[in-house]
C-alpha cells in the first residue's frame, strides 16, 4: 500500500458512491452464444463455457485491454514506489530529527503524556501527508485523468484530499494516544496489547464509517425507484437478510467506476450502490451485483474479516516487537529515540508495520480474493443472472488487467480476475440449464 492508503484505511472505507437511473432492459447475449433450454422444443444443444467466456472477453477492443492492462501493470509498479517512498519519508523524518524534533515541542507545551501525543500527533499527520503529497498527486489525480477515470477538477480532488485529512487529524491522535498508553503501561507485553487496540479502533472504524466518515465525501441517500428496489428487497429477504433500504451515492463526482459495497456491521451496516452502475447497467446486471454484496453479508466476511486482521494484526506487532528493538539499539541515539513509548520512533514503527504488510501482501490479497469468490458463488445463486454478472465483469475489466497469469492473479489481485469471473459465471450456467428451464 502507498502511505496515505495504509495510514488510512478509513480512506478506503469511505469512498462509497451513488445515485439513480431509471430501470435498464435486459441484456443481450454475447455475440455467438448458444440458445437458452426450452423443455417445449426439445433439448438444446451442449453449452459451450469456453466459448461463451472467450465471447464476453471479446467485448474488450484490443486497444481497450491494452489499456486497462496498462493501467492495472502500472499499478503494481506504484506499489513498489509508494512502499519504497514511505520508508524515504520515515528515514528523513528520523535521520534529520524531525520527529525528535517535534516531540521535544510537544513535551515543551505540558507535561501530560497523553497531551504530548496529541500535540506531537496533529504536525505528524500535516508533514507526513505534506511529503507523500507528489505521489498521492501523480497517482491519485493526474494518472486517473490519464485513463479517463477521474470525473473531478483538480480543486474538487483537493478538496476531498483535505477532508481526509481532517479525518485523519480526528482519528489519528486518538489511536495514538491509546497505542502510547499501552507501551507505557505493558513494557513487555505492549506488542500484544498494542495489537488488540490497532483491531479494536479498526472495529471502531468499520462501525462509524458508513454514517459518519463516507457522508463527508459522498451524498448518500435511500434508492427510491421500485423497479430496481424490490427485485434486490425480495432477493435479501430470500435468503434471511432484513434489509429495508438500499442506498445510492453519488460517485460520478470522483470518477467514472461502476461500484456497490457492504460497510460497517452491528447496527450500520449498509448496502450501497454508486450511480456509475445504476447508469450504466441494465436491472440484471444490478441484481448480480446486488446478489454478490448480499453474499458479503450472508456469508459473515466483515466478522470474519475481523478475526483475520485481527491474527495478522498480532503477527505483525509481534514482528515490530522484534524489529524495532533491535532498530533502536544500533540507531536510537543518532535518532534520539529512546524506545517504543517515545513517540519520536513513530516513523520507525510505521516503517517496520510497512515492511511487514508489504511483504505480506500476496497473504492478504489471496484472502480477500477468496472471500470475493464466494460472494460471486453466492449472488450467482441469490440473483441467477450469470449474463448480468459476467457483462459486469467486463464492465469492472475496463481498469483492471482482465487475463492475468496464476502467480501474477495470486501476488497482485484481491479479486477473481474478469476471465475467472466470467467462466464461473458460465459454468454456473451451463449446470443450471440442465436443471431448469431458464429464465431471460
């Protein structure tokens, strides 16, 4: 992850979408693909997976899939570059003695710890975004209008850039105050305890995100037109979720992604979908879509996500534990870091967790990948539109490399790749047809 993505997952938790479009007609088959089973007529003839999957890739031009792996190639390059820029931005900040520097000011303005981390905390965060700022601009803005899919001016993109911000100075001091509480408090056993505060505050992110942190950079409001709402209502009551309201967000003001997501748990969960899909997909595509977030619900994964992270998180500390230690006996006092509650070691502590979630990265991306499978098992079940849910998956190929090889999928993608995606789709189908009579 880059700095600012990995400094903030809150970021990521917020960018939810939306708006509304009128209902879509149905989607056409792919260009040669073979006739539905009509038990009147007879039997139809075999269903070909592979030729219907290579009919749906073929929707991509070449000059578009050049485009998009482009695009999806680069980012991996920018993975590199972000981890390698966050390591130069902690080495400066420590080698110079900045962050000595700076609490050496905080300790000078009181002498209350906690205040000390608050006051230490707020330049942090401002300097720290200050430097990764011509990366955050490059890969963030202008590679975006590059590829066509940043829909903002510049000043609007500012604009959401410093509402993150002031996030980040609300929610950084107070992870940081409990973090330092607890290496002051637990010398030995900080690392453990430091771990179920990182998971407790991601917790607490997950739940205030969807009311609190998306409506600073979206426009969320309940999705009104009955023709979209009650087939994706009478889907989440088929299989147990009580759902009352979908929300659309208004994600065409950033960019031109077709997105939909399951945020929060316990009492603000919610079901959203961005304005880009509503107006770009017909009402099959939607409900697969639909079916597939459901599946995110039904299926458990943001408690099981929890307990995931939750185990990596304490892998990790126990790794800083053993890191950091030994970081500041050979360059503590060139540093004048004086050991794990001082918080002029925040950038080594930031340093060592990126190198461990960099390293990591192949770990967490196959997990995620797996939990996205099953949702896509599940919605292809829920919604039974395997056309809707493949078309889509070209839709979402469009910036992301849409037939990439086994170790580039493994190491890079936190999803199913739009070829395995359409092929599970088609096989999905081939198997139903045998079955049922299908449905249009």
């Amino acid at each position: 992850m880059d700095v600012t993505t990995k400094r903030w997952v809150l970021t990521a938790l917020c960018l939810a979408l939306a708006a509304f479009a009128a209902p879509a007609q149905d989607e056409p088959a792919p260009e040669g693909e073979l006739a539905s089973l009509d038990f009147e007529s007879g039997p139809a003839e075999p269903f070909d997976v592979e030729a219907a999957t290579d009919a749906y890739l073929a929707r991509l031009s070449p000059e578009e899939r050049e485009r998009s792996d482009s695009y999806f190639e680069g980012g991996y390059w920018l993975r590199l570059w972000g981890f390698l820029y966050g390591l130069g931005v902690a080495w400066l900040l420590l080698g110079t003695g900045l962050s000595a520097g700076l609490r050496d000011l905080a300790q000078r303005v009181t002498r209350f710890w906690a205040v000390h981390v608050v006051v230490f905390a707020v330049p942090y965060v401002v300097l720290t975004t200050l430097l990764v700022f011509p990366l955050t601009l490059y890969q963030g803005f202008f590679r975006e209008r590059r590829y066509g899919l940043a829909t903002q001016t510049l000043g609007e993109w500012l604009g959401d850039q410093v509402k993150g911000l002031g996030v980040g100075l609300v929610l950084t001091p107070l992870l940081l105050v409990a973090l330092y509480a607890v290496f002051r408090r637990a010398p030995r056993s900080w690392w453990l305890w430091g771990a179920g505060v990182a998971l407790v505050f991601l917790m607490f992110v997950l739940l205030i995100a969807p009311v609190y942190i998306a409506p600073i950079f979206n426009a969320y409001e309940p999705l009104e037109d009955p023709a979209v709402v009650e087939p994706i209502l009478a889907m989440a009551r088929a299989n147990g979720v009580a759902a009352e309201k979908v929300y659309q967000f208004d994600a065409s003001r950033q960019s031109t992604r077709i997105s939909a997501n399951v945020s929060g748990f316990l009492g603000t969960m919610r079901i959203s979908l961005n304005d880009n899909l509503l107006e770009r997909s017909t009402l099959p595509e939607v409900e697969a879509v639909m079916g597939h977030e459901l599946g995110h619900y039904v299926l458990n994964h943001i408690y099981e996500s929890i307990v995931f992270f939750g185990v990596v998180l304490v892998a990790g500390f126990a790794f800083l534990r053993w890191s950091f230690d030994r970081a500041v006996a050979r360059w503590g006092g060139r540093w004048r870091v004086r050991g794990i509650a001082d918080v002029a070691g925040l950038p080594l502590l930031g340093a060592i967790l990126s190198v461990f979630f960099f390293v990591l990265t192949p770990v967490t991306n196959t997990y995620v990948r797996v939990n996205e499978a099953e949702a896509d098992v599940f919605g292809l079940n829920a919604a039974r539109q395997p056309d809707g849910f493949a078309s889509t998956a070209i839709k979402l190929s469009e910036y992301r490399k849409l037939d990439p090889g086994p170790l580039e999928e493994w190491i890079f993608y936190d999803h199913p790749s739009g070829r395995a995606r359409v092929e599970m789709a088609m096989r999905w189908k081939a198997e139903s047809r045998a079955e049922e009579p299908w449905r249009p």
